[in-house]
C-alpha cells in the first residue's frame, strides 16, 4: 500500500517466496467494509465541507494488452481518473502557536467510479453524511472542487452549495493577467471585484481591456479560455470570494498528492483499471484509520487462495502436532519442540497466531 508490490512482498515475506504477482492477486481481490455504519448519538454541526479532485493514473492498456492508440499530440491516451472525495467539519491550527492547519475529523472516500458508477460513489458520501451527522440540523454543506462534471453529481444529489477551489480560481486569474506585467496584481483586483460583485457585465469590461493589451495570439487564446472556465462556474466562483466567514479554503490538491499521487502517479507506473480502483480504496481505508490486520481477517471467507497458498489455516497447536508425527521415529528424545520445530515453521505459527489470534 505504501511501496511496490515487489517489496510489499519482500516486507511480509516468510520464505521470500511472496512474488510481486500473488501481492497484486491479493489486491485485486480486496473487499472492503461498508463505511456507512448507523452512529449511536449523530453529530450536530453547523458546516460541513466537502473537497473533490481526482488524479491522473497512467495504465498500462485499457481492456487488454496492446490496446492504447497514439493520439494526434504524439501521447498515448492512457489516463484513468482515480477520484477522490473527502467530508470534514471546519479547519483548526495543529496546535495553538503552529501556523499549520489540520482538517477537523477528516473522512476520505476513493477509487475510479467510472460512468454511471459515478453515482454510486456520492451515494456513498451521503450515506455516511447520513450515518455521522444530524443532517436536519446541518445548515450548509459546501463543495469545494474544480467544477468537474463527475463532482456536480455530487452537488445535485448531497443539496450541497458549490464552490470553485481557489487554486483553481487564482490559476485562471494568473493566466489571464500573465502578460500584464507591472499592471497584472490591479488587473487580478478589478476581476475579483466583478466576480464578487457578480456583475458579468463589468467581468467582461475588465477581460477586453487586458485582452486588448495582449500581443501574442497565444495570449488571446489563454485569455478567452480562462475567462470561458471562470463564467461557467461563475456562481461557484462568486460564492468563493463572497463568503469568507463560513467557507473554507480548499485543500484538495494537497490531499490528492498525499492520498493518491505519492503511490500511484508520481512516479512511471503502469497500472490497470483494477489495479487503480483498489489501490484507491486501500488508500482511503488507510487514511481514515482502518485497521490493516483486520481487514486482512475480513477477507478470510471472501478471498481466492493465491497460487501457493492452498493449505488450510493451522492453529499454532495444529503446527506443533504435525512436527511432533514427523519426528516420531525420535520417540521420547522428541520432547522439546523447540530443537525440531524449524525456524519456517516457527514464522508461520506467529503469523497466523498473531493474524488470526490462534
């Protein structure tokens, strides 16, 4: 989950036998717990905020093996959309003299939710919204996020208030005004004062003016598109600089580089839709707290057996008796295990006592 499958295997290895292969069989195979579990006494808030992004996962084929077409850009059109949504409750300071913020009870949801399972991932978000908080209670959930169109079936089904991430408000702003020079931090100024104010009309006024001081076509083409994306998320963008009191910066692109990019995407990798959905997951369960050994044990009736991994389960007195009828022959000067219970044995004992507990 943190590393390689190749030295996932080589770290839990009893007889450094565990092939890269059989860690990525064991992945694909994953099957990870409804998150949506009823609380006791919900909470009751005020806010709640919600940050959508996704990462750009390279894969090695689409379908099969040999699949992936050159496009006209020269580059192969091989990305997946690994999405990544995350619920919080409000910012606080890691503590009262830090300058760092910290997400106040953080909960992360991933994977590719591809099409029509796009749905069945904010079906998820609300159902543990649902399970967590005292929805009535809740004055407005606000969604922080670049406008996407996966997310905004996020907005529609939540009731939540969109809100353009102000990364990607300053990006467009700052390619807007990148030619400006001298005069670029008065143009940024006289735009967010058309946006806050939602006049489109004086917007406009303010883009043809730094368009006419363009000198490239390069530079139109950026303007006309960055001033494109701000008005078609001129609401979401409008309430960003609005409202300062009770929205929060968003932090997305932070979290997707933490969450997702550091395993999957940062480094050349290849990976397959499968590959991606359930690495995602992993990374989610383990960034909302999840215990690792037992979701190991969770899949104790669900998992195939890998290759090489056909044998039963053995308790720890099981293993013992089975060294003891080898040995028989040595009759009674067979009495201390511990001179003829082999030091392989002896790993698989503690592994399946201490994963198990047998």
């Amino acid at each position: 989950m943190q590393s390689s499958y190749r030295r996932g295997g080589e770290a839990v290895s009893l007889t450094d036998e565990v092939s890269k292969q059989t860690v990525k069989n064991k992945i694909h195979a994953l099957e990870f717990p409804c998150t949506a579990e009823s609380s006791s006494e919900k909470k009751v808030v005020d806010y709640l905020y919600i940050d959508a992004d996704e990462d750009h996962v390279s894969l090695q084929f689409k379908e099969k093996k040999g699949d992936l077409v050159m496009g006209e850009n020269h580059w192969k059109n091989n990305c997946v959309l690994a999405k990544l949504v995350y619920v919080y409750e409000g910012i606080e300071k890691e503590s009262p003299k830090s300058k760092r913020n910290k997400l106040v009870n953080p909960h992360y949801f991933s994977g590719v939710y591809a099409g029509e399972k796009n749905q069945e991932l904010w079906r998820e978000v609300y159902a543990y919204l649902d399970s967590e908080y005292d929805l009535e209670k809740v004055k407005k959930i606000y969604l922080n996020a670049d406008g996407g169109g996966w997310i905004q079936a996020g907005t529609d089904l939540i009731g939540a208030v969109n809100v353009l991430d102000e990364f990607h408000l300053k990006k467009y702003l700052l390619k807007m005004t990148a030619h400006m020079l001298d005069s670029a931090e008065d143009a940024r100024k006289e735009l967010n004062q058309a946006i806050k104010m939602g006049s489109r009309g004086n917007f406009r006024e303010v883009v043809k003016r730094i368009n006419d001081c363009a000198k490239t076509e390069a530079a139109e083409k950026r303007i006309a598109e960055s001033a494109a994306y701000i008005e078609s998320n001129w609401s979401a963008a409008q309430i960003r600089l609005s409202n300062r009191e009770t929205i929060k910066g968003c932090s997305a692109e932070g979290h997707v580089s933490h969450v997702l990019s550091s395993r999957m995407s940062s480094r050349p990798m290849g990976w397959s839709r499968l590959g991606v959905d359930k690495m995602a997951h992993l990374r989610a369960y383990y960034w909302n707290g999840g215990d690792m050994l037992e979701l190991v044990r969770q899949q104790k009736k669900e998992l195939p057996k890998a290759v090489g991994a056909e044998n039963d389960i053995l308790s720890c007195k099981e293993i013992l008796q089975s060294e003891r009828n080898k040995n028989k022959a040595l009759g009674k000067y067979v009495e201390s295990m511990s001179h003829s219970v082999s030091s392989e044995t002896k790993k698989y004992a503690w592994f399946n006592s201490h994963i198990w507990g047998l």
